[in-house]
C-alpha cells in the first residue's frame, strides 16, 4: 500500500472481528511502530499485547478500577458499570497497550517522550491498515487509573497513552469511501 493512500483512507475500526490475528502480523505493527522517531534514541514506549485471557484479568482490573472510583453508586448500578468495563477488552482479539518511559536522564524532556510514543502509535495505525486490519486506539479513564496502569507495572506518575484495538475489520474498509476530513487550511499560518 502506497504512504499516502494509507494516511488518506486509514480510520478507526469501530468493530472487529473475534477471529484471533497472527502473531506475525502483530510483530510487524511493532516494528512498524519502534520506527517513530525519539529524542536521544531513548525509545520510551513500552508495549502490553494482550490475547486471550489477558484480556479477561485487564477487565476485572478495570471493573474493580471503576467500583474505587465510584464509591457511591447503588449496587445496582455498580453491577452494571462494572459489566461495561470488564468487557471494553474483550471488543478485540488483541488489545495493545502503550505505555511510556519517565525521563531517567535530565536532557530527556517528558513531553518528547510523550509525543514520541504517539508517533509509534500512529505508525501502528497505519501498518495495521496496511495489513488490511482494523485498528482503534482508545483512552478513557483506565488510561489514567493508577490501578490500571499498576496491572501493567507502571507507576501512578507513568503515562500510559492508549489501548489499541486491533482485529480484522467487520466491514471491509475499502468498501466505502474514506470520510471527508477536515482540512489543514485553517490550522496552518504561513510565515
């Protein structure tokens, strides 16, 4: 697939699949995604592949994540929100989570760190694509739960920036014409 064909038509599988994506396939995307560029060569993204089971034990961390921050909900209605979070892993045969490295050496900047595991992210989008799967990368408050990102043994003060979803596409994305986006005309100031 050509760079810019895939930019251009590349967009969020809203749902996927139960089959289970090969293994090989799955390294290709993080290779794809260890390509992004990084400050000092630092590589601070951290990579959490989760299959089968895996997916099971994140949604009972996030289930009993949300019950800690909801103290005051009827039974009823903790019951219910704990049945949502259990199941958000289970949308996809594979579920990627990106976590990213805290500075160790004082020329490292935080935010480069941040903003380079967003380009791994974005290269994972795009090689899934490629590979005619269908990728989506979520955040939500398990992103920011110090319980969650404790399941992936990163520290309260560790970003974790997403959760990708990834499986093969319900709907064949070449089946409709990509969405129109916005352009960059009005977000762009030529100097």
């Amino acid at each position: 697939m050509e760079l810019f064909e895939a930019i251009f038509q590349r967009r969020s599988a809203d749902k996927v699949r139960p089959d289970p994506v090969p293994r090989e396939l799955i390294e290709k995307i993080l290779a794809a995604a260890v390509q992004a560029p990084n400050h000092f060569k630092v590589r601070p993204w951290r990579f959490f592949v989760l299959t089968g089971a895996a997916r099971e034990r994140l949604g009972d961390c996030m289930a009993e994540a949300v019950k800690k921050r909801n103290p005051n909900l009827s039974p009823e209605a903790l019951a219910a929100v704990m049945d949502v979070e259990r199941a958000r892993p289970l949308r996809a045969p594979v579920v990627i989570a990106v976590g990213v490295d805290r500075p160790s050496e004082t020329r490292v900047i935080e935010v480069e760190n941040i903003c380079a595991a967003a380009a791994a992210v974005q290269n994972m989008l795009l090689a899934a694509h490629a590979l005619g799967l269908g990728a989506k990368w979520r955040t939500g408050n398990p992103a920011y739960d110090p319980d969650v990102k404790d399941f992936f043994g990163l520290a309260p003060d560790q970003h974790l920036i997403g959760f990708i979803y990834l499986g093969f596409p319900v709907v064949d994305p070449s089946a409709a014409p990509p969405p129109a986006r916005p352009s960059f005309e009005d977000r762009t100031h030529w100097m």
